[in-house]
C-alpha cells in the first residue's frame, strides 16, 4: 500500500501528481482546479477511484477494528521507517482517508475518479507521469464529478444510474473511520463524522450505481449493485449513533440484495457486483437482534453455499470464477467464511475456508503464490506487471495479483502478451490461465483494493496465532525478520547484552543488574560458551535469559550491501547448531533459548528466515540509543565515551521516546578502551531513565505483551 501512494510516494521517496486535479462533468465548476492529492494509484496504471480506494479503506479499518494486536508500529506517517506511536495501518487509513476527505470537498459534492484510460502509455514511475490530459505534460488530471447521470468521453459512455454506490462508500468509511481516529486525532474524527450522515442522504437522494469512465478503452468498473454500499453505510450509522432509523434502513437495503450476485456465477462483467463481498450483512448478521442476526447470518451461508456448490466439482474445492481479479474475489469469499464461522460458531465451511486461503499462497494448478514476497523464499510472483518492476526497483511486495483468468477472456484482451516470464505451460489446467510475467496485466498486475483486502484474514490469523501462544505478539518491530523494538505504546526497555571472546564486564554488569532487580537477556557465541563457563553458570544461577550469537562469529552479510549473504544455508546452520550444542552442555536447552542476537549485530532477511526454519526468532537492538558504540576505542573514527553514548541515550529519549527499546550493551570490550560504559554510564542510564517512568523489562515478557 505504501508503494502505491500517490502525492509524496515512500518507496521513491518522491512526489508525484502534485497538480492534481481540474474538475469535468460538474454543472457549473467544470475546469475548476481541486486539490485531490494522495490517495493510492489503483494498480500499475496511476488511475484513483473511490470505488476501490473506499474499500481499500474499509476494509483496513475493520481489520484494525477486529484484530488491532496484529499490528506493528515500524514506520511514521509518510510511510518511512521509523515508529511514530501509531500502528503502521492507522498511518494507512489516515492516509486514505485524508484522501477521501478531499474528494468530498463540499457537503453534497462527491468525485469518483481520478484519471482515465488515457494514463496507459507505456510502463513509467509515477514521478515520471507526464500524461498531457489537455492541462500540459504532467501538470494536471481530470476529476470525475458524481452527477449520477451517465458519463461520455471520447466514444465510450458508462451506464451510471445515480450516485448511492459511491456515496455509500464514502458514508461507510467516513463512519467507521470517526470511530477508529477518534483516538488519534478528535477533531478529525468529528469532521468525519458529519460528512458520513450527509454521504448517506445523498445516496438516499440519488440512487443508484456511478459507474467509473474510459475514454479510448471499453474497460471501466461496471459497478451495476448499490444497495450493498447504502446497507453497509446504515449499518455503520447505527453502530455509531445507536438510532433505530439507520438499523432499519439498513435492513431494507440488505433484503434488496440478499446474495453479492457473483457468488455461485460462472461468469461477471468487471467489478460488476462490488465489493465482492457484503460487511453489511455480517454487521447486521452480528446484531443483537435474534431475529434480524438470523436472517442475514442466513443471507452469508446462502452466498458461501452457493460457491461451495460449484466447488464440490473442483480438485482444489475452489469455487470462485474466473473473471478479472479472480483472487479479489477469493479474498471475499475466505473473509466471509471467517466472518460467518466466527459469528455462528458452524464448521461446515471450514474446510473451504482453507482451501482458499491455501490457493492464494500456492495450493493451486501453478504451484505459486498468488501475494508477492509472500511466504518469504518461497514460489511468488517475481515479475510482476508492474513499473517498479520494469525499473529494476523491486517487486511489489506484499501485492496481492489479479490471479487466473478464463482462458477466453485472456485471449481476447487488447494489448496482453508473454515475453520471457514463467508461462507454466505445463500446469495451465483446460480453462484457466495464469503467468508470472510482466506482460500480463490480467493475470499478473498487482491491485491496491485486493491487496487491501486482505488485511482482515491475515491479521486474524495472527491474532490466532497470538491466542495460541505459538506467534508473538505483534506489538514488536521487525526489520528484515529480526525484532528490533518491542511494544512502542509500553514505557519499556529490555537490556541485552553480547560477547564473543571478552568478559570484563561480567561482575559489574551482575551487580548492577542485581541491585536495580533486572532481568537481562545475554547472547553469546560458542567461543564464550567454552572459555568462561563460571560466568555462565553464575549469570544462569541469577535467573538471567541466555542465549546464542553464532559459534565462530562469522559475518553473514556484507557491510555495503545488506542483500548479498556472504554465508551458505549449511554453514549458517552447521555455525548455530554449534552454538547450541555448547549451551546444552552448560545446561540450556535449545526449546530454553528461541531469541538469537547475530554476530556484529548484522543481519539480512534471508539470515532471519533461516534461524525462524529453526525455530529461532532473531533479536537485534534498537537503532537510535548509541550504546551499542561502548565497544569503540579512541583512535577509532566513531569512537564514543561513556558520557557521550549516556548523553544520547537521554537526548534520544527526550527527542522521540523510548518506548520498547531494545539497549544492547557488550559484556566486554577491548583492553584499549579504558572507559568502560558498564562503569561510567550504565547505572546512572538505569537511574535516569526510571525516574522518567521506564520499566525495565525482560526479553520474553517484553516481546509477547
């Protein structure tokens, strides 16, 4: 998601269509300029709807709403690294919904789309767009006014019948969106809240489906459904105002629709019956009214049965047709499964329900996952549809693709072809067809609504996960696999400590650490292990978590370019096991130690994959503090004094806070440095930082709060 913003983009670190937009098909503003910036590009072309943009939002916050412990806080705001206090996907709503505030700039006045078909010129970054929509090269795209009446340009005209699909939308968002910032930014959440009761009058005053519009191409959103969007808008007015009104007009909308009408279908136009599956009915499916909780618990095992129909006859009990963004819509359906097994308690599902989450990671006639960089070394997509790609930028990591098409529809698409990906010519059952090849956008082209869409079952997993004590909680911060910080809402701090050949600090460090009553966690290597058994022993005795930090002390990736492993798979894991084999003749067992620090502290994604095939979660320390430089001598470029890494720690502390900081220091450091921080600044640090509210903490207790 954060690969696909649009105005200030993380991944470039650059800008993009910062003159967006000027205003056509509105009555009297037409030509206008409007800001419209943010938001996300919808896919590889740099197009923005409301349509997908308010799911994608949606569909986040109920995700956040349902299962908020499955969320880390690793980047800020602009979706850079580095925490800000705010779980990563509340800086992605926000981002969204910032975006949706500006297409609503006035009560009344509602855009749905930004851009046209006129934007498919050829593979480019989006600071690179200079598409000349009439308003100059790059300086400016078309915004489409939701008049409710059908939309011409060029020869193509879209088959709008009003404005409630749309304005639903905004209603449902703008609703649950004031519940879910209310804790982040109050005034925000209010504004939201207004605008949510005037999107539902208007889709009330309008109604019908706003279909997007093409200008060169007959491919839009041909969104035909509405009262879905109006049903799941009162329903979250109810839930927000508690008035009977909004419950029973929500009632009456989702009897209009009682089946997402896909469901069950061979076959559907594009986007045809969207969103692909119905919130409302499971929010009114979980209502305290029996009689009102049965009949739409009804209307989701009715949609379910009728895709489990049709998957009875399929090798891989797999039901959903397939038409463009086939998975999109086996995201909706494995939601609704969860969704109605977790309201019913009824297992009949269940084994659907699995069998269409394992399609999407790789249990499927292709033998690859449809998410890319999902499961981590595993079969992905590795040459996506995509700019990013094509600029040898990366892969789209995390982006759900549009998936298996009909064969027929794949031939008769304008412009698609193969060059040089993987066809899977071998495996492409009769009918269906995909390729992990850059050439295809219909197979192949990841989507920021599928994507999103996601969010819900993935993170209930890991809220599984976190119920069954085998995941930790996701509270920490990972970086390249390694946990880095732990829970950044908790004043907490865990000391950790390494040591490869050097032991001086050991009594200091025992003595300080018994005196201030913390419990700390050491890493050691095998070399360790062998020459300074007593200290072991002693630190054992004490009740202090131990732990490896590699055999030999290898490198296991280079300095300049943290990608290139310097160290094979067997090397890597011969080195470990050796590790551990030492710590169980000092009387730790290998289930007793699951936390592992890497060797000078470096590490790279794929070392972090390998210790977890292990069974071993890597740690490192938290960047920022300085006190992982008490190992620096003085004739060193970077050397810090005791005083120096002391005043850093503070000053970081001050500046950003401390929260769930991971403190390294070396239980011993060269002959050279005299001034040892385990002396002359290790205890005034504990002090100081006490008196602030910090709590010192253990490894295991801090990482699974």
């Amino acid at each position: 998601m954060r690969q696909q913003r649009c105005g200030y983009n993380p991944f470039l670190k650059d800008s993009c269509h910062v003159h967006d937009g000027y205003i056509v098909h509105h009555p009297t503003k037409t030509g206008q300029h409007i800001d419209v910036r943010g938001g996300w590009h919808d896919a590889t072309d740099y197009l923005q709807y409301t349509t997908t943009s308010a799911n994608a939002i949606y569909q986040m916050m109920f995700a956040y709403q349902q299962n908020p412990e499955a969320f880390a806080d690793a980047y800020n705001e602009a979706g850079l690294k580095g925490s800000n206090g705010i779980p990563d996907i509340v800086d992605e709503i926000r981002w969204g919904l910032d975006w949706l505030n500006r297409m609503n700039p006035e009560k009344g006045e509602f855009y749905n789309q930004i851009a046209d078909d006129r934007d498919h010129t050829g593979m480019r970054l989006p600071n690179k767009d200079l598409v000349d929509y009439g308003y100059g090269p790059g300086k400016g795209r078309p915004v489409y006014y939701c008049s409710g009446e059908k939309q011409v340009r060029g020869k193509f005209t879209n088959a709008t019948t009003g404005i409630a699909s749309t304005t639903g939308k905004f209603a449902s968002c703008f609703a649950l969106g004031a519940t879910i910032m209310r804790k982040y930014d109050p005034a925000f959440a209010d504004a939201l809240a207004i605008k949510a009761h005037d999107a539902y009058q208007s889709g009330m005053e309008k109604p019908g489906a706003c279909q997007t519009a093409s200008v060169l191409s007959p491919y839009i959103y041909e969104e035909d459904n509405w009262t879905d969007d109006m049903e799941l808008a009162a329903a979250e007015l109810f839930l927000t105002t508690k008035h009977n009104q909004f419950l029973e007009q929500a009632i009456e909308y989702g009897r209009k629709e009682p089946v997402t009408p896909w469901m069950g279908a061979d076959s559907a136009k594009h986007y045809q019956w969207y969103p692909f599956m119905n919130m409302g009915h499971y929010r009114l499916a979980s209502t305290a009214n029996q009689r009102v909780s049965n009949e739409f618990i009804r209307n989701m095992r009715s949609g379910i049965q009728r895709v489990y129909e049709k998957a009875k006859e399929d090798p891989f009990l797999f039901g959903i047709p397939g038409v463009w963004c086939s998975n999109n819509l086996t995201a909706a359906m494995l939601t609704q499964c969860r969704l109605y097994r977790e309201v019913t308690g009824d297992l009949t599902y269940e084994e659907m329900e699995a069998s269409l989450r394992d399609w999407l990671f790789g249990c499927n006639p292709w033998g690859t996952s449809m998410i890319a960089d999902l499961p981590l070394w595993g079969d992905y997509p590795s040459q996506p549809h995509s700019s990013y790609y094509t600029a040898r930028l990366g892969n789209t990591s995390g982006g759900l693709v549009d998936g298996p098409v009909y064969a027929t529809i794949f031939k008769g698409l304008r412009g698609v072809h193969l060059d040089g990906g993987e066809s899977y010519e071998r495996f492409q059952p009769e009918s269906l067809v995909y390729h992990d090849d850059t050439h295809d956008y219909s197979t192949n082209e990841p989507t920021m609504d599928g994507t999103a869409s996601l969010t819900y079952y993935l993170s209930a997993l890991q809220k599984d996960g976190i119920k069954s004590g085998h995941t930790l909680s996701n509270k920490n911060t990972f970086i390249n696999g390694g946990i880095i910080r732990t829970d950044t809402t908790s004043k907490q701090i865990t000391l950790i400590f390494t040591a490869d050949d050097k032991a001086d600090g050991a009594a200091d460090i025992r003595e300080i650490l018994r005196k201030e009553k913390i419990k700390g966690s050491f890493f050691f290597t095998g070399r360790f292990y062998r020459t300074f058994p007593e200290v072991v022993s002693l630190l054992r005795n004490d009740g202090h978590y131990l732990g490896a930090h590699s055999n030999a002390h290898p490198l296991y990736c280079s300095w300049e370019k943290r990608d290139s492993t310097l160290i094979s798979r067997e090397e890597f894991e011969k080195d470990l096991l050796a590790n551990y084999e030492l710590m169980n003749q000092a009387g730790i067992a290998y289930t007793d130690a699951p936390y592992f620090v890497p060797p000078y502290e470096h590490y790279n994604a794929e070392i972090a994959s390998w210790a977890k095939s292990m069974g071993i979660q890597l740690i490192n320390f938290t960047p920022g503090s300085g006190t992982n430089a008490d190992y620096t001598t003085p004739e060193m470029k970077n050397y810090k004094s005791s005083e120096t890494i002391y005043k850093q720690v503070l000053s970081k502390e001050k500046e950003k806070g401390l929260n769930g900081y991971i403190i390294l220091i070396h239980l011993g450091t060269d002959d050279k440095r005299t001034d040892k921080f385990y002396k002359n600044g290790m205890r005034k640090m504990i002090s100081k930082l006490r008196k602030e509210g910090y709590v010192f903490t253990g490894l295991a207790e801090a990482l699974n709060r």
